[in-house]
C-alpha cells in the first residue's frame, strides 16, 4: 500500500488528493492572500468544507463577520487574530472557533501564515465591516 496518494483518486467510498495540485484562489477582501477548497460539495462532502488559506508578508483580512461558523487550524506562521474585542496571538499547532456572525479579522506577523479552515456546506454571506488599515488585524 503506497503512503503517497495519487493526483486524486475518488469512488463512492471517498475521495484522496494531493492539496498541492489544488487550485489557488485569490482572497478579493485580503491582503497577500489565497484560498483553496480541499474537500467540498464537488467532491462529494454532503456537510463540511475544508479550505486551506495561505498569508503572505503583510497578509491578513480585514474585520467581517461570516454567516456560518468557522473551525481553523493553524499549520504555520503566526498572525494576530482578532475574534470579537479580543486579540490572539496564535501559531502553528493553535486552533480556533469562529462563532457564526462574530467579527474576526488577521494580521500576519510572521509569514507564510496557514491554515485549515472547516465550515458548514451551507450558503455564507461576508459581511466587511472595517478596512485592513482601519482596525488591527
């Protein structure tokens, strides 16, 4: 049994694919950063998707609120991640819960900045309340 999966490989028993042959796909309301969709409705996933973002040198989002709830776990870099009135300094190993509505916003401090990020397969609406510049993170 090969520990390496192939480019993707998918049946009714699943799906199994190399991220790094994901597309990327600029964040519009980010600074310096990209987005890939994982595992998703395309592939099958009835309930979650899992993105995989990635932050570079003076990355970050400005503060938005989403209509679903975010679960995101941090692979590398450090960013301070702003959820609500509190500031998190958070890194590689950290994970977060990002209640639906909650204002959030990043500001890499140390790139690349990435990370998982699980959310329901459901419509989202994004909500940009501050510029990047206006409000830290």
């Amino acid at each position: 049994m090969s520990h390496k999966p192939s480019q993707e490989q998918s049946s009714p028993d699943g799906v199994v694919k190399r991220w790094a042959t994901i597309d990327r796909q600029p964040v519009n309301a980010g600074t310096a950063t990209d987005m890939q969709v994982l595992i998703g409705p395309a592939d099958g996933a009835p309930n979650f998707v899992m993105r995989r973002f990635a932050m570079g040198e003076g990355g970050g989002m400005p503060t938005h609120t989403n209509a679903v709830e975010h679960e995101q776990y941090v692979l590398c870099g450090r960013a301070e991640v702003a959820i609500g009135e509190r500031k998190h300094l958070v890194g590689s190993g950290d994970v977060l819960y990002i209640p639906a509505g909650a204002a959030h916003s990043y500001r890499v401090i140390e790139a690349p900045f990435e990370f998982l990020c699980m959310v329901p397969n459901r419509p989202d609406r994004v909500e940009i309340l501050a510029a990047q510049g206006a409000v830290s993170g």
